[in-house]
C-alpha cells in the first residue's frame, strides 16, 4: 500500500511539530471540582466531564483524516488532575 503525498505531507509535519503540553483541560476541572465540593464524587467527575466537552475547543488541522485533538496542539500532551498529579508536585521539591 503506498502512502498518499496528503497523507506523507501530514505525517511530516506531525513528526516535525514539537510536543506541548496543554493545560485548558486540566483547569476547567479543577474550575468544576471547585465548584462542586461536597457533592458525590460521581457526580463531581461527570459535571467536570460536561463542563470539558462544552469549553474545549474542537482543533482540526489541514489534511487530517480523523480530526481532533486532546488539546489545541497538533502533538498536545495534557495534565489530568482527577487521575495523576503527584508528579507535578514532586518536581517541586527538588
């Protein structure tokens, strides 16, 4: 199977852009977390969810196939507070 030259044109410039982190998740669940304190943590996990999928904005870039990204970076790495954060603290502490 050969690759398209959209295709191949795309691949490169993936390969070529240089990672970033991307934190506009991260705050809009600490934002609802927040906000929800003291309600069932079920709840608070749901209405963080909800609140991301109306906030986030949806990045599509030229010549992708499947569009979207986790953030609004074409190669975005993002912190997830709800499920690992301890490592962020630990880099404070040396």
């Amino acid at each position: 199977m050969s690759v398209t030259e959209r295709i191949e044109k795309f691949r490169q410039s993936y390969v070529n852009t240089k990672p970033q982190i991307s934190c506009e998740r991260a705050k809009i669940y600490t934002d609802s977390y927040r906000e929800t304190e003291g309600e069932p943590m079920c709840i608070r996990s749901a209405k963080a969810y909800l609140a991301a999928c109306e906030k986030l904005p949806v990045t599509i870039f030229d010549d992708e196939i499947i569009v979207g990204t986790a953030g609004e970076f074409k190669r975005t790495g993002i912190l997830t507070p709800e499920f690992s954060w301890k490592w962020v603290d630990k880099g404070n502490n040396n």
